[in-house]
C-alpha cells in the first residue's frame, strides 16, 4: 500500500468524523463487509453525509470539529481506493475495509473538541 495507505487518509478522516459523532454505522458496515459493493456503498454514504454535515466547515454538533479535506484530495482518494480494490480477493478486500475502520476508531476522538461531554477525565 506504501507510505503506510497514505492514500487513505481522507477516507479515514470521513469515517473518524462519524466515530467522534459516536455514530459508528459506516465503520461497522465496513468491519462486516465481504463484498467490493458494500464497502463501496458504505464509503459513498459516508462521504455523502460528511458532505451535509460539514459544507459550511461548521459540524451540526459544536463538539465535533470537522476535519478540512479539499474536495481534490478526497475524490484522489476516492480513485485510488477504487482501483485498488478491484484486484483484491475477498479476504483482502476484508483486511483492507477492516483496517480502514481500526484506524478512523483510532482518530476518531481527535476531533472531539477538548472538555466536551463523553470524554472521560483523568482524576
């Protein structure tokens, strides 16, 4: 994948968004995908609505910052991720979509805002 699936990183910030959201639906349906269709289709729903949410750069929860993607890097992202999973086997293409939703489960509390509700506070 070189450079660590740098390629990803867009698709990774779309998905961390929804996980700091605490809305957890795309990771999950990318976690239990086992075909290119619904990785696609859980990718373009993700996309879709990060779009509705974050147009004006403003998320609708002022917790919750939107991170900025320009629109290039993230239709490059989009290309690329496509072909690459086009030559994928099933179990591939399952390591590849399972990775993608550790690493946004991993980011995804990054872009809660600090002090907000739900983080737990060290005493």
């Amino acid at each position: 994948m070189g450079k660590g699936g740098s390629y990803l990183d867009p698709l990774v910030e779309v998905l961390s968004y929804f996980v700091a959201k605490r809305n957890y639906g795309y990771v999950d349906i990318l976690t239990n995908a086992l075909d290119r269709i619904t990785v696609l289709e859980a990718i373009i729903n993700a996309i879709r609505d990060f779009e509705a949410d974050c147009a004006s750069g403003r998320p609708q929860s002022e917790d919750i910052r939107c991170p900025e993607i320009p629109p290039e890097k993230l239709s490059q992202s989009v290309e690329e991720f496509q072909s690459k999973i086009e030559g994928l086997s099933g179990a591939q293409l399952m390591e590849l979509a399972r990775s993608l939703s550790l690493r946004a489960l991993a980011r995804g509390g990054m872009l809660r805002k600090v002090g907000t509700s739900g983080e737990s506070a060290a005493s």
